[in-house]
C-alpha cells in the first residue's frame, strides 16, 4: 500500500506542477484547467469511473486499487471538463 501511496502522490504533483507552469505561462490557465470540478456532466462521469473501476480492483486486487480508481476519475473529469465550453 505504500508504493502505490508514493506512486499516487508523485502523480498528483506531477499535474499540480504542470498546472502551475501553465499559470506561469499564462495568467488564468490554471483556473481554466482546474474548471472541470464545477462541471457536473465532468464530475459524474469521474464518479461513475470511479466507482466501476474501484468494484472491479477491490474484487481483483483489494485495497491498493481504490487509490487507482479514484486516480483515474479524476482524470476522466479533468478530460471530460477541460474543454471550452460551446458557444
């Protein structure tokens, strides 16, 4: 359990760090990129991620899994929410 910790911590600061080059970069990129956690249609596909992929680890691999899940719909917010809105 504590690699994956590790392993989930190194990923996590890795997109804070590329965030935070972004907003260097660019003023107002970082809250752009960050937008998915005020978008619904985002955060319920990241939850139903979630969920489907933490039944499928904890049945195959336990505890360990569930960082990963988690991991993964957060990603799949972060993608679904990071666009433009339409126009």
């Amino acid at each position: 359990m504590g690699a994956t910790l590790l392993a989930m911590a190194v990923v996590i600061a890795a997109l804070v760090i590329r965030t935070a080059v972004a907003e260097l970069r660019d003023p107002g990129a970082g809250r752009r990129q960050w937008r998915f956690l005020r978008d619904p249609r985002a955060l319920a596909a990241g939850a139903c991620v979630t969920l489907v992929l933490a039944l499928a680890g904890w049945r195959s691999g336990g505890l360990p899994a569930l960082p990963w899940a988690v991991l993964a719909g957060a990603l799949v917010s972060f993608t679904i929410g990071g666009r433009e809105p339409p126009d």
